[in-house]
C-alpha cells in the first residue's frame, strides 16, 4: 500500500474588507434555496461534478453517489450549519420548468465564527458559463447575511481553475497543507 501527499489551498477572504460582486447565473439557470428535502438533489450534483476530478481522489467518498449523499446528510447536521450559504444551481427546460441541477455549494460556520465553504461543484458540461462564480459570491452573500466576517475553502492546488476563481473574487492563500491518501495500487510515496 503507497502513500499519496495531495498539495491544498486554504484561501481566506475577509468580507469587511472586500467587495464583492452580486451572483448572476447565465440566462436558463436559477437559483433553489437550501430546505431540508434536497439533500439527495445536493448530493447528486456534488457527485456529478466530482466524481471524475481529483477530489474524488483525496476525498474518495466524493466519487461515489452514496458518498456525497452521506457527506451532504453529515454536513446539515452540524450544528453551525449555515442555509443561508447552501444552494443548488438548477438548468431550466425550454419551456422554464425545472431541469437537471448542475452546481452545488454549502456553508458552515466554523469555530472562531468563521465561515467555511464546502464543496463548490459544478457539472462538466456546465464549466465555464460563470455558475461556479455565481455560488461562492451567492454563499458569501448568505455569510455576509449571518454576520460572518472571515470566510475560508480548501482546493486542491492542482485544481488551478478553481485555484483561479477563488482568486478573482478576493480570496487569499493563508496557507498550504497536504493531505495524505492511502492507496492500495499507487507507488510507496508519491505527492501531487
């Protein structure tokens, strides 16, 4: 069994002091509030847009269905769980019915009063378009609404497009971490 050292990212913003931009979805998408009926919509969208990335790889309950469901389930039992700063993104129909719900995002709030971000995740097909954008500012909009002055997300450094859109709307690196991964068919000692 080998090891796997994975670089991440923890970037803060401090929403005092940065101003950020209102969410605006692309036309033919909108917006579904947190109630508690959508933790199965929420864990099917986190798992359609981690399921082939490589946080399926540090966190291997992300490519699993029934993994993002249970991690969805034990987020919304914190006790600091934040609805406020959960959303789904759903893609309408032509006719402007409800569609397939392609990005997802919750939020907690940490010891300290800190915010903390989970799981920003938007399916392949729908990269791109600005919808990941669209719901780190609409989560820190929902920190903002709470009170929440300091807000922090971990990625995975190789994720450079994420890396880059937290970047763009004010996030800082605080510091870097590696997350060790066991591995049954991966070399003795690997870091990515």
């Amino acid at each position: 069994m080998g090891v796997t050292y994975y670089k991440r990212f923890r970037m803060e913003i401090d929403l005092h002091r940065t101003q950020t931009a209102e969410p605006r979805l692309p036309d033919g998408y909108c917006w579904v509030a947190w109630e508690p009926g959508l933790i199965d919509r929420h864990g099917s969208a986190k798992f359609a847009s981690f399921r082939s990335e490589i946080d399926a790889q540090v966190f291997p309950c992300l490519g699993e269905e029934g993994g993002c469901r249970r991690l969805m389930h034990e987020i919304t039992l914190r006790d600091k769980f934040l609805p406020e700063a959960t959303w789904l993104v759903n893609h309408l129909e032509a006719d402007g019915s409800p569609g397939e719900d392609c990005g997802t995002i919750q939020g907690i709030v940490q010891s300290g009063g800190y915010g903390a971000v989970q799981n920003v995740g938007v399916v392949p097909e729908c990269r791109g378009m600005g919808i990941g954008r669209a719901l780190v500012l609409k989560a820190l909009a929902g920190f903002r609404e709470a009170k929440v002055v300091r807000v922090y997300l971990e990625v995975t450094a190789k994720n450079v497009s994420a890396v880059q859109l937290y970047r763009s709307v004010g996030f800082r690196l605080a510091r870097t971490t590696y997350k060790a991964v066991e591995r049954e068919t991966e070399p003795a000692f690997s870091v990515m």
